[in-house]
C-alpha cells in the first residue's frame, strides 16, 4: 500500500474523529483543573470553573452532585459558576447540644475521576479541592487519599480500596462508610450510618502513610462498559485540639472499561481492511498483466 | 552456532529490544504516550525482513524483554502465575510475528494488515493475560484520544498507532533506499542476474558531473554455469 494513501485515510480518519468527539465529550467525564474554589461569609461553596465545553459541566455536576446547580457566569463566557448551599450540619458526636457545635460542612468537590485501567492499575485523582473550617485550603491534596487496584485479570477478583492518610499527622477517622453503586444517587445531607452502606468503620487512628484496605466483590459481572461509582463518606480529625472536623464525602465516577470496539470503529475497520484488499488485489491484477 | 546466525540473533534482539525500551518508555509517564506511535517499528521491520524463524524470534525476545517490564509487580511475583504468563505472552508474539511475515511475503508490506492483526493480539493481553493495552495510552485525560477510545474502542486506538507505526517504518526504509542504497539485483534472463544501480541522493552532490552523457550504469555480470545447464 502507498504510504500517500494510507496517510490520507488517516487524516480522514482524524477529521472524522474531531467532529464527533466533541459530540461524544457529553457522555464522559473529564478531569480539568480549570477551576478554583471560594467560600462566602455564609460558608457557600463557589466553585467557578473554566471550560471549553459547557455541556462537560452541566453532565458533571448535574450527576453526581445532586445538589450543586451550575449556571453560566456569562453567557457569552466559558466560567460557569456552581453554587452548593448547604454550609451547616450538626457534630454527630455532640448531638446533644448541636446548636452549639454546628460543624462548618467541609466537602471535598471532586471532579473527574476514572480508571486508567488500560495503562496503569490504579485510580488517578485530579482536581480535588477542599475546605477546612469553612476556609479555602487549595489545590493540593492533604487529606487522605483514595486509592482503588482494578482486578488484574478481568472479572472475578476483587476491588480494594484503600483510604489512605496522605498527611503528615495521625488522623482519626470515624463513621467510615463505603459503597459501591452502578446508579448515581446524590446524597441528602450527611446521615450516620447511610442505609445501603456498607459496614460502619469507627473511630481508628490512621497514621501518616498508613492504609486501610476495603475489599469489594467485583461488581464488574463481565460487562463491557458499566458504569459504577464508588463513594466514601466519614468524619476525619486532624489533632486532638482540632475544634473542627471536615467531612469528607466524594463520590468516584468508574468507567470502567471503555469499550473494545464499538459499532462504529468495527465499520471504520471493516471498510479499510476492504479497501485495502481491493487495492493490494489490484496491484496483483495490474503486475499480472504487465507480466 | 556460526557467525552469521549470530548476527541474525543479535539483529532480533536489538530490534526486539528497542522496541520493548520504548513500550516502557510510554508506561513510565502518561505523557509519554507518543514513544508508542514509533515504539514498533524496529520489531515489525524485522518481522516483515527477516525469515520466518528470525521473527518468531523476534516476537519471543519482544515478549521476555516487555514482558518483564510490564507484567505489574503482584503478577511478576508469583511464582506460579509468572512462567505462564511468559509462555502465553511469547507464544502469542511469536505467532503475531510468524503471521506478519507470512502476509509479508504474500502481499507485501502493508501497513493495515499489520494493524488489524495486532487487534486480536492487543484484545488477549489486555483481557485474559493481564497487560494492560500495550499501544493505547492513557485514558484519563480529556484528549481527543481518549474522546476517540470511547467512541470507536479501545482497539481503534491500537489500530492507529499500529498503522502509524508502520508508515513511520515505510517512509524509514524508503528514505533509506533513496538515500542510501540504489542498487539492486534483477534477472534478466535464465542465465543472467543484473545489477542495476539506480543513482542515490546522496550520490548525486558527490558524483555526479553536469556534463556526463552516457547510459544508465548498468553491470551484467554473468552467473556461473553449473555443470549440465543448457546453452
């Protein structure tokens, strides 16, 4: 085959690719870092993020976050804004008097998370943004972290998952909770223990580095490409003398296994081994006859 | 084992091997993922170049030599699960590269068939031999790759950077032979095997004189007659 009309059929294949990812870009979820974070007076959460594509944010967070709503800063511009109001909850500790020590609701936005299972085993996060005490913290992720290892030979095994405390300090969890689901279902307002969660993990000391593993069935059931989301939800506490807790609460959007080929790249494949046949069948006519 | 397949050997092993080095080029960091578009291209030249024991070869040693770097550390330790990894691994590029030659030799070098016989290969490993995707990269970002995995499969993705392998290798080896080397040998007749030397690029500043007039250099040099051939 010519080099010259391989290269073509490749352009071709590249256009044809730019005009429908863009289409497609709908459907998934991305990780972007495009966004900052603020805190009003009234402990609102103000996440403004900056994108390319409109609808990658309204899919976003009209999913898994029921309740943050976003709304475009400027019609014309690419800053959206997602509100999130709801700053207080009662320490599930201190029930009784609650009035008194109303926790400031810390919440870990989370944006775009999803296996790289083809690459590498492990769950990549980007773009996690939290507040403590109702304060801006930043980009960097100091809090403990999450870690999932996908089954290494298909379905069968299980899923861990690791929390692990990524901080310099010892942290004391409690009310720890996970769940697995193939549905997305945002959560209303923090509950202990969440029904449908799993087993409640109290009150533990982690130590810095250290993990506590939580092994899930495989929920993958040899399904090409599911959907699941896993979500962790519990209080941890940084110090002794910490007057505050931050809840962290996230949900990890798992798509896991993109599909191997699709109807479409099937087509696409098809018609070039054709053309291909048809072109190196002619070349054999053609030497043939010169012979 | 006499020099000459020594040679072969080692030829395999360095095409092999370079092209298992910058597999685990693009392992090594997401953003590395362009190594793969070139990373075959020295493998499947031996493959398609080579005889047939040479590329089986090849495939063997490309197996072993990313085999080792790829298998993930849990897989790599057992001691049960590893040897027969290995085997599925080697057996499964040796018979890629056993076929790759076969259409080779059948309908030349073409650069879709060599792509669309990798999409079996890549489907096992990443599904049943626990490898991962060797030639599709990360899909984490928000790249037109990953948009088009996700449209096409996974497979499409491998299927591109197979193709682009190849026509790296095809423009290599014609830029060689334009560059480099022109001479090549031709029967003329049952007798006769002609060397027609065909002026290179790179000869042309060295040797070649405005004012030359003369025919095309052309050598006939006459092939010995074996004992009882025809006049």
């Amino acid at each position: 085959m010519r080099p010259l009309s391989t290269l073509s059929i490749l352009v071709a294949l590249f256009f044809a690719l730019s005009m429908t990812a863009n289409i497609h870009a709908v459907q998934r979820v991305y990780d972007n870092e495009d966004f900052h974070v603020d805190v009003d007076s009234a402990n609102d959460l103000h996440v403004t993020y900056f994108s390319d594509t409109k609808m990658r944010l309204a899919s976003h967070f009209n999913g898994p976050f029921g309740a943050f709503t976003a709304s475009p800063a400027d019609t014309d511009s690419v800053a959206w804004i997602c509100n999130w109001t709801e700053p207080f909850y009662p320490h599930p500790d201190t029930s009784a008097d609650s009035s008194d020590t109303m926790l400031y609701f810390c919440d870990w936005v989370h944006v775009g998370v999803e296996f790289e299972q083809q690459v590498k085993n492990y769950l990549k996060k980007k773009a996690i943004y939290w507040t403590f005490n109702g304060g801006k913290v930043g980009t960097d992720l100091a809090g403990p972290g999450f870690k999932v290892t996908p089954p290494v030979s298909g379905s069968g095994d299980p899923w861990t998952y690791y929390i692990i405390n990524s901080t310099s300090e010892p942290l004391t969890v409690s009310r720890l909770q996970f769940r697995i689901s193939s549905s997305v279902e945002p959560l209303n307002g923090m509950i202990y223990p969440v029904p449908g969660f799993g087993e409640l993990h109290n009150n533990f000391t982690l130590n810095p580095n250290d993990s506590v593993p939580f092994v899930f069935p495989d929920p993958y059931e040899k399904k090409g490409s599911a959907r699941y989301f896993l979500m962790a939800q519990g209080l941890v506490m940084q110090g002794v003398d910490s007057t505050g807790h931050f809840v962290q609460q996230h949900e990890h959007i798992i798509e896991w296994g993109l599909p191997a080929l699709t109807n479409w790249g099937l087509i696409i494949l098809l018609a070039l081994l054709i053309l291909s046949a048809v072109i190196v069948i002619r070349n054999r006519r053609k030497g043939v006859a010169r012979a | 084992m006499t020099r000459d397949r020594l040679n072969r050997l080692l030829i395999s092993f360095l095409c092999a091997g370079s092209s298992a080095l910058l597999l685990s080029f693009t392992h090594v960091r997401a953003e590395n993922w362009w190594f793969s578009l070139f990373a075959l291209a020295p493998f499947l030249w031996r493959a398609v170049e080579a005889g047939r024991a040479q590329a089986a070869i090849c495939g063997f040693l490309l197996a072993i030599s990313y085999g080792i770097v790829a298998l993930p550390v849990e897989t790599a330790s057992s001691l049960t699960v590893q040897p027969s990894h290995f085997l599925c691994l080697s057996a499964l590029f040796a018979l890629y590269a056993l076929v790759v030659n076969w259409v080779g030799r059948r309908v030349g070098f073409n650069a879709i068939f060599i792509a669309a016989l990798w999409l079996p290969l890549e489907f096992v490993l990443s599904r049943y031999a626990g490898f991962g995707s060797i030639s599709s990269f990360s899909t984490s970002d928000s790249s037109l790759v990953s948009r088009g995995a996700s449209l096409f499969g996974l497979l499409m993705i491998s299927f591109v950077v197979l193709v682009v392998n190849s026509l790296i290798l095809m423009v290599v080896r014609y830029a060689v032979q334009a560059v480099l080397s022109g001479s090549t040998l031709f029967r003329e007749n049952d007798t006769d095997v002609c060397l027609y030397h065909r002026e290179t690029l790179l000869e042309r500043p060295c040797y070649y004189f405005p004012d030359r007039r003369a025919p095309p250099v052309f050598m006939r040099i006459p092939v010995p007659r074996t004992v009882g051939s025809k006049q």
